[in-house]
C-alpha cells in the first residue's frame, strides 16, 4: 500500500510541476518529509493525509488559475476551433 501511494504523490506531483518544497508548504510539513514519503519511508497516515491534503489545495488552485485565464480568453472575444 505504502508503494503505490508514494508512487501516485510523486507521479502527480512532478506531473503538475510542483516542487517537493512548494508541496511541504501547502501540507505544513518540511520538505524532507515530502521526499521521505515519496520513497516510501514514511508510513504515518497522518503525513499521508497532510501531504494528499496540500496536494489537493495546489492542484484546485491550478484548476482556478486555468478558469480565470479561460473566461478572460472568452470574454476578450478570442476564438477557439
């Protein structure tokens, strides 16, 4: 179990660009913490919960941002086909 969740934070977490550090600040831990979890070493469900926790916020603040840059596209009478 401890694999295949290290192995699913770090595949989403390099696949939206996100640091090890940018990740640690958003789930209030230290970014060692972030790359022990990611090798798998650390099993506390607590810090599992915390580092999927800030995952989470990054990637629906990323969801935002690509919302916002959209309807300003929209609204700036850009076309898509």
């Amino acid at each position: 179990m401890v694999p295949r969740m290290a192995a699913l934070l770090k595949k989403l977490r390099e696949g939206r660009g996100i640091s090890q550090r940018q990740l640690a600040e958003h789930a209030g831990v230290h970014a060692s913490v972030v790359s022990r979890a990611e090798r798998g070493e650390d099993a506390k469900l607590s810090t599992w919960g915390r580092l999927f926790e800030g995952l989470g916020y990054l990637l629906a603040e990323e969801r935002d941002r690509r919302l916002d840059r959209r309807a300003e596209g929209l609204c700036a009478g850009k076309r898509r086909f």
